[in-house]
C-alpha cells in the first residue's frame, strides 16, 4: 500500500475514455503529434477517488442533531429522542423523486469538486417497499443524468422503523420478502448491505438478510463494528463479503477472520470526528496483517456530512497514522477492488477509464497535509473534464459597487 509508482514528468494518451498509453511526457508526445494536449503545469495527477461508501440520497440535514452534539448528547441519545437516522427517514420519505434527485445532483456536483469520480451510494432512508425504490431509482438516474459513476447498494436494513419496533422480525420478513426480490428484479442494486449492530440488527437478523441477498445475486456489504464489538466483522467473514465498514470497536479476532477470508476493511473515520469520539480503527494493525484497507467518506447528514475525500485523507494520517501513500492506495486502487471494478478504475494503466483528478500541488502528500479546502485544479471522468477550479477574473479592489441580495443576514 505504500508503493506509488509516481512517474516524475509523465503523461498518458487517452482515446475515446480510455488510457492508451502511460509513460514519459517526451515519448508520448513524439507518437501523438495530432493528439490535443493538456498541460497539467507541473502539479500531481492521480487517479480520481473512489469513495466506496455514501448515503448520497436524502432530504433535508440534521442541523438540530449537530448543534445536540455539540451540547454534549450522545448518538444513541439523540436517537432515542427522535433524531438520528429516523429524522432523515421522515424527510425523505416526505420528499418526491424530482426532489430527491434535485438535492442529489447538489451533492454529486460537491463530490466532483474534491477530486471524486466514483461513490457508492446506499439507500436506506425510505425503510418501506415504495420509499427504498424510490431512492435507488433516484441513484440510477444520477447514473443517467450526472458524469460521476455510482455504484448501487441496497440498504433496507439500515434500521428498524418506528411502526415496527415492536415486531421487528416483521420488518426483516419484509426487507427479506418483498424489498430484497423487487431490487433484485429490477436490477436496482449490486449490493446488499446492513446495520449490524445492537438496537439495529443483529448477528442472526443480518445473516439471515444477508444470506437472502446473496442468494437473489446481490454481493455483500456490512456495517460491522461501530458502536460495539458485536461480531459483525466476523459475520463479514462467515459469509465471504465484499467488505466490512465502520470497525471502529473490531479486535485482533475480527481482524484475523476478515484476513483468512478475504474481506476487505472499509474505514469511516470522518464518522468519528463528526460525532466527536477518539475510537478511530485499528488501521495499522489491520495493514500489518495484510488487508487491503479503503478509506471512504461515509457521506450522509448526520455523523458524517463531508463529501471531500481530501479530508479522510488527512484524517486517516493524523488519527489513524497510516502513512500518505498508504492512504492515497485506500481511496483509489483498493476502494476500486472492494466495488469490483479494480480492472476499470482506481490507478492509471493501459485500457483503464481515464477518471483522473489534477490537484494544484506539486507533492501528492500535499493533499492530506493541507487540509479544509479544495486542491483539486480539475477533474476528469473517461477523459472529459468534469470540473474545473474558477480563476479570478478581477482583483477584489476593482470589483465595481453592487447591490447584494440575501436571503438571510
């Protein structure tokens, strides 16, 4: 993970998306001389990110659960209230596609500007039939209708609805009954994921579910590990996932299952700093021990609204002391595998997409030491330019006088 292969002056030719040829900017300017040239100025070219974990669609924000935590309550206590995941649930439901879709593209177009080029994104904000189809057609026209490339997964199980805590196995008889088979019909998700965890589901609820989906198709994900140690990254194991997430409370024990059984070891540790813990993940333990870490942003409105994959990158450094190189390897080429497309994207090869982001440094370790704005200068997805940073077309001493209008003061 700690192995770049950083090409000083290189270049790449791309035709039609596609990377042709990496190498030396000399050589591949002497066998491209029709080819259109675009000078990055010196300044890193990577890769673009791949965040393999977000709740890209939802309504409205958790305002009042933020300013909550900062007062001192817990996750658990603000869920309890009223808030956490069933505040969003409300709102979402509340909202049509058009707006969902409408608030979606905001967050897509955030994405873009930190330098990302492929997310995952779940559903699990809906939690009845209607409202989970919802989401993940809304995600599939993002596909559709936006140049980041979305990966789909099915998150029905993300929580228990108010309307059946009293019966909660009539709610995983749903999920297992009628989300899972129309999501699996209407090709809706690649994957199936779930909250195992205490007051959410637990080992028996999320095998079941779990065992359910991959037998309609669906590759595995899980939530394992976040709040306690309760078995979820050896769950992952037992049912060969694709990967565990969260594992912020995993031991040695689940460390050494997710190894013997291929499971690779998704990291969130935005969600830690936005609910103001200090229990990050065991990241070095679990990179001595061989396992090809991802670090991902865990995008969504309550513990960890941040698109910027820059900012896990700095995260990842400073709390998790893994090493620069270790955490561009996490957001690239192993967050690619862990979503089954590391033969498509995630490093610059021959006959890989040309998604690539240029970050306005000259150090690609500048990236995670500067932290808490935008680095990159563009980005690029299947060799078009997505997004590019604005110049300042006038200093501000020659702004002319204006009249400003404001919607709050």
């Amino acid at each position: 993970m700690s192995k770049l292969a950083i090409i000083p002056n290189g270049g790449m030719l791309i035709h039609d998306g596609r990377i042709d040829i990496v190498g030396a900017s000399d050589e591949i300017e002497k066998n491209a001389r029709d080819a259109e040239v675009v000078d990055a100025g010196g300044r890193v070219v990577l890769p673009g990110f791949v965040d393999a974990h977000t709740h890209l669609v939802f309504a409205g924000t958790r305002l009042d659960d933020f300013e909550r935590r900062a007062r001192g309550e817990t996750y658990e206590q603000i869920a309890a209230a009223g808030g956490g995941i069933w505040s969003t649930v409300e709102k979402t439901r509340a909202a049509s596609e058009s707006e969902l879709l409408d608030q979606a593209k905001k967050h897509v177009s955030w994405f873009l500007r930190c330098g990302t080029t492929t997310v995952e994104a779940k559903s699990g904000y809906g939690l009845t039939l209607d409202d989970e189809l919802k989401i993940l057609r809304v995600i599939r026209r993002l596909n559709q209708e936006t140049p980041l490339e979305i990966v789909p997964t099915f998150l029905g199980a993300h929580a228990i609805p108010h309307e059946d805590r009293q019966s909660p196995q009539r709610y995983v008889r749903l999920v297992i009954n009628e989300m899972l088979p129309r999501v699996a019909s209407e090709k809706l998700a690649e994957f199936c994921d779930v909250f195992c965890e205490h007051g959410y589901f637990d080992i028996e609820q999320s095998r079941e579910i779990l065992t359910a989906a991959k037998n309609l198709g669906l590759k595995l994900r899980i939530h394992a590990d976040q709040l306690t140690n309760s078995g979820g990254a050896k769950l992952a194991a037992e049912l060969r996932a694709m990967t565990a997430d969260h594992l912020e409370k995993t031991d040695e024990k689940g460390i050494a299952a997710m190894k013997a059984d291929g499971v690779q070891p998704v990291l969130l540790p935005g969600s830690v700093y936005a609910l103001g813990l200090t229990g990050y993940p065991r990241a070095r333990e679990m990179i001595e021990a061989g396992l090809p870490v991802v670090i991902a942003t865990d995008f969504n409105p309550g513990s960890s609204p941040s698109p910027s994959m820059p900012t896990i990158l700095s995260l990842a450094c400073t709390q998790m002391k893994m090493s620069p190189a270790e955490a561009i390897t996490a957001s690239t080429i192993n967050a690619a595998y862990s979503l089954n497309r590391g033969d498509k994207i995630g490093s610059l090869e021959q006959g890989k997409l040309a998604n690539f982001s240029i970050f306005d440094c000259e150090d690609f370790r500048e990236i995670a030491y500067w932290f808490g704005f935008p680095q990159a200068h563009s980005v690029y997805i299947r060799g078009e330019r997505v997004h590019k940073l604005p110049e300042m077309t006038q200093k501000f001493n020659e702004a002319p006088t204006s009249i400003y209008r404001f919607s709050h003061l």
